[in-house]
C-alpha cells in the first residue's frame, strides 16, 4: 500500500528512522545557490523571522518518496528527496552548534541560559540516533559507501580528527554545511528562538511511502512526467484575458495581447531547455516598476487586485515584453545588449551571483550608457558591501523597493535628474554604512571551512578586489581550466617544523593555525602555479608572485611600476601600491605580514566600496 501524508520536519526526524541513501542516488549538488534562496524563501515566509511561528501558515519543501527497508522496520530507503534530507539534518546540526555557541557566552544570565538550553531541545534527533543515555549511535542520514560524499558528511556529523584531512577536495555537502552557518550567524538573539520553531513545526513535507523498490520507482515516474502545475504566470495571463473579456476586446486587442504574450514568454527563455522562473521575474517586475515588493505567493492575488481596465492590460503586457527583454538578456550573460562596459556586468552576475540586483537596474534599462552604467557600478558595491559585511543578502531586497518607489514619485514630480540624484545618494549613504561593517568583518575573520581548508568566500573577496580595480582582469571570470585562477597560501597551510613556526613569529602552532587563513595570506595565482609552489619559501615564491598577471599578487613581490608617465593605469598602480604593499624582511612571510595586510586589504575593500576603484 502507497500512503502520502503531509508532515512537519520535526515528525519527520523526531523518530528512530534509519534514512538510508542508496547506491543507485545521484552525487549530492546542492550548494551555496539552493540553500541561500532556501533561506530566502524562509525570510519571506516568516516576514524576516518577526512573526511567532503559530500565526504562520507553513512552508511546504517539496516530496520526499520512501520505501520500507524489508530487512527492518525502523530504516527507510530514499529514492527521492535525498538533497532535501541531507540538508536540513545539516541544517539541525548547526541549529544545536549555534545554540551551544550562544548559551556558552560568559554575560548569560541564568535566565537566559535556561532560555538556550530549552531551545536547543532535541535537535540532534534531527541528525543523530542516541542511546537510553544519550550517546550518539549513529547518523539519521546514511549514505551507502559507494557515495563518496557521505564520508564528509559522516565527518560534520561526528567529527573524527584522523580522518579530518583525508579529504583532498572541497564537496557540496561542506559548502552547504559552511553556507547554513553563515546564515544562522546572522540571525538575532530574537529572531533565532522563532527560526527554530518554524523549522521544526512550520516547515513541511509530502511524506510518501510504498511497499517496494518496483512501487516507489513507479511513483517516483508518475510524479517526475505529470506535467507542471499551472504557474502564476499562467494564472494571471488567464486573468487578464477574462478583464479583457469584460470589455468586449476586438479581435486585433486580442491578436496584440497573443502576440506580446507569446515574446514577453519567448525572453524568459535562458535555452531550449530552461527558462527564467516566471516568479521570480515578476516580483523583480514589481519592485523594479512600481516599488512593490509583493510576495511570491502572494503575486496572483496582486494582480487579481487590480482588476486592470482593456487599456491598462495592454499596457502592462507591453510593459512586461519590454523589460522581460533587457531582464532575459542579463539572465542569460547577453551583457553587451545592456552596457558596453561589459566587466561590470561579469562581476555583478558572475562574481557576486547578485540575481536580485535585476531590481536596481530595472528603472534605468532605457536610460544613457553613462547612467546604466553608473547604476551598475552603484548595484556592484552596494552588493559586496552586503556580501563582504557578512549581512543577510535580503537587506537588499528589503531595501530597495521603497527606494524604487521613492525615485519614482520623484520622477513625477520633478524630473529625472533630480529623481536619478536623490536615489544614487540614497544607495551611497547606505554603502557607507555597509562598506564600514565589511572592512571591520575583513580584517581579523578566519576565511576556513571545518577541515580548516580556506572557504569561498575568501576567494570571492581577493578576486572582487582585483577585478573591481583591474578592468582588464576578465581572466578571473574564465571558465577555462588552464587559465583558472586559485587562491594560494602565502606562508604554507602546513608548517615546514616548529623553528619555521618560531621564525614566523608564531609561539606554538595553534596560534599559526589561527593566522593560516586570514585574507593577509591569501594570494590569487594560476592553477598550474600553485600546485608547483607548494611548501617553498615566501623568497621562491616571490619570483613567481613578480610574473603574475594579477595586479595584488604582483605587489606581494614589489611595489607595481608602470611604462606610462601619467593616465589612469598610473593612478590605478599608485592606489594599488599604497593600500597593498608589505615589505617582508629577509625574504620571510610572517605573523606581522599577514596582520599588517589583512589590515590593508579590509581597509583597501572600503576605499573602492566607498569611492569606486578608479577614484
């Protein structure tokens, strides 16, 4: 028998359930992409975590289809919905790390250590199976041996220090892992105690279950080639057409409105085989055209709410086919169909993935190139300050809409110089605020995953860093192997012996792994270089460093001398020069080096955040 039922995460993993991930699974491939806009989701769902969870209607994650295992009644084999598994029993272990971290700091109260203690709960039932005296038995999620990613995962779950560097190369499972982190790090003292009642109650999943492998494959079919449901899209194109309707539309309105509909579809195409997600698109629509940040869930009833007029509809579809134009070249790396400046378009879309600064663009795809241009360059370092701050990327999804409607309502009123001046100056003022916070996170933060290898977000610094001054830099964005850029360890992740520790400046090698992965000794090389630089000294390595294309490796060998007398690549090397460059004594890269360059390149980040980098 096929049962289907609804349940909530806390009933799905509040139980003695084995879920076993079998052979026959695909790698796991969620990572950063899936489980920010996971939170994203989350955020809207809950109005940013301000709303207790029993006055919210819940979040459904999606089908997970299960077999009973029948050599046992308390395993389950997964045949689908094995990403969404893995990541929130991820998900539950850093709930309880983080609530440890915060119920161990020395100004808690007894109250509030109470408060944290109550929280934490029985989250490791959603990771973990425990004795009658609550030592771990074994992970809630079992991935075959053949999956080679479930070793790292066994690894997060239950730390074992002798296998902690038998694992070569980064894995999606450790990405997602640091990536939860870092958005449960955001959350307040006030807003946290609400996530964790949401996740565990509010948070849902079609839960079915068959009797056999044959049975669950078969479902599994069935609900993968059903087709898709309607979308919002097709929901609102069928309202229109009834308003349309209403006032009798000739047959050339409804020839006009067929044919827009059919290329304001066409531009949402990224290929022949997928396409934009029409509603993501029409909020970006909304807050782009009108200022109004309206939820996904919540865009049929918007539109149903305006009961447009047969003028206002062909109006709006029109409006809809010219900015899905722009928004679909963009959407698809087209940037040449947008500025000329294409660099910038690389580093907002590729290097900082910012989807969301579609918003920011919107009103201006009909202005000059200098105007377009501008706004590029504003949405690029509003985007990395918010990265690089370590502040939630909905700040800019929050902020912007109000901004959005302001500048228009200016722009009625009087005119577009004066509304292009109030809104530039209204996102200047906010990158200050937010380009202090990112050179204070920069210069101390320890940029390393759990098996203390450096993470993305270190790489994705130096290389913002070096493509936002260095406009011929494009090599950073290459997909090409061969000229694939890397981060390389300036003063080697592994110490030579404890007389390199001492001469380094280091007292024991604990406090040389709390140095290892600062920013300051971090350099961006090519792919073939690093493997060839290993363990060799900063001297050797210098030679290397001088022959770099990369203008902030260049300066870790000697100050950058240009050919030319004057210009703008003079400016740029003097600016480089003076914010970058650490003179290492006797050839050796040291404790102070990295101190002083990890004060210099959070410091250099606010320059170009605050001024722009050819300022």
């Amino acid at each position: 028998m096929i049962t289907s039922e609804i349940q909530s995460i806390f009933n799905v993993f509040n139980n003695n359930y084995v879920y076993e991930i079998p052979d026959f699974q695909r790698d796991f491939v969620w990572g950063e992409h899936e489980v920010t806009q996971l939170f994203k989701d989350f955020n809207e769902d809950t109005e940013e975590f301000t709303k207790e969870s029993s006055l919210l209607d819940g979040y459904l994650l999606g089908n997970i289809v299960l077999i009973n295992n029948d050599a046992t009644t308390t395993s389950k084999i997964v045949i689908d919905g094995q990403q969404r598994l893995t990541t929130l029993s991820l998900l539950y272990k850093v709930l309880e790390e983080t609530i440890d971290h915060r119920l161990h700091r020395k100004e808690n109260s007894i109250e509030t250590m109470q408060k944290w203690m109550n929280m934490r709960g029985e989250l490791n039932k959603g990771y973990g199976l425990f004795d009658d005296e609550a030592n771990f038995k074994n992970s809630k999620i079992q991935h075959h041996k053949s999956l080679e990613f479930g070793s790292i995962y066994r690894h997060i779950i239950r730390p074992d220090s002798s296998a902690k560097n038998s694992f070569q190369q980064s894995s999606q499972i450790e990405e997602v892992y640091e990536v939860l982190k870092e958005e449960l790090s955001k959350l307040s003292d006030q807003e946290l105690p609400k996530f964790v009642n949401y996740i565990k109650h509010k948070v849902m999943l079609i839960v079915t279950t068959a009797p056999t492998l044959s049975k669950a494959f078969q479902l599994f079919e069935i609900l993968n080639n059903r087709g898709k449901d309607l979308e919002p899209l097709d929901l609102i194109k069928n309202m229109l057409l009834k308003n349309l309707a209403k006032e009798h539309y000739s047959e050339d309105e409804r020839d006009k409105f067929t044919e827009l509909w059919r290329k304001f579809n066409d531009n949402l195409a990224l290929n022949s085989k997928k396409k934009i997600e029409s509603s993501t698109f029409l909020k970006h629509y909304l807050v782009g055209t009108t200022g109004e940040n309206v939820r996904k869930d919540k865009l049929f009833n918007y539109y149903s709410e305006l009961n447009p007029s047969k003028e206002n509809v062909l109006m709006m579809v029109s409006e809809m086919h010219d900015v899905s134009y722009t928004y679909g070249k963009l959407e698809r790396k087209e940037f040449d169909g947008f500025i000329k400046n294409t660099h910038l378009l690389d580093i907002l879309f590729k290097l900082l993935s910012l989807k969301q600064a579609q918003t920011i663009l919107i009103p201006f795809y009909n202005e000059s190139e200098q105007r377009k241009s501008e706004v590029v360059d504003l949405a690029i370092r509003l985007g990395a300050s918010v990265i690089f701050s370590y502040t939630q990327t909905n700040y800019i999804e929050a902020e912007i809409p109000s901004l959005i409607k302001k500048y228009y309502a200016t722009l009625d009123r009087e005119g577009s110089d004066r509304a292009y001046f109030q809104f530039t100056n209204e996102l200047e003022r906010r990158i200050q605020e937010k380009a202090k916070l990112a050179k204070d996170a920069v210069s101390t933060r320890r940029f390393e995953n759990t098996r203390g290898n450096y993470n993305k977000k270190g790489y994705d610094l130096l290389r913002f860093i070096e493509s936002y001054g260095h406009l011929d830099s494009a090599v950073l964005l290459t997909s090409n192997r061969s000229k694939k850029i890397t981060l390389e360890h300036i003063m080697p992740r592994t110490p030579v012996n404890q007389e390199f520790i001492i001469d380094s400046g280091f007292t024991d090698i604990e406090e040389y792994k709390e140095y290892v992965n600062r920013i300051g000794n971090f350099a961006l090389i090519h792919n073939d270089e690093n493997s060839a630089l290993s363990n060799k000294s900063f001297d050797q390595k210098r030679l290397v460093y001088a022959r770099s294309s990369i203008w902030t490796t260049q300066v870790l060998n000697n100050m950058l001398v240009s050919t030319m007398k004057s210009g703008k690549e003079v400016h740029q090397y003097e600016v480089i020069n003076e914010s970058l460059f650490v003179h290492a004594e006797k050839g050796i890269w040291t404790k102070e080096n990295i101190t002083d360059r990890s004060e210099k390149i959070a410091l250099y980040l606010e320059l170009i955040l605050t001024k722009g980098g050819n300022n």
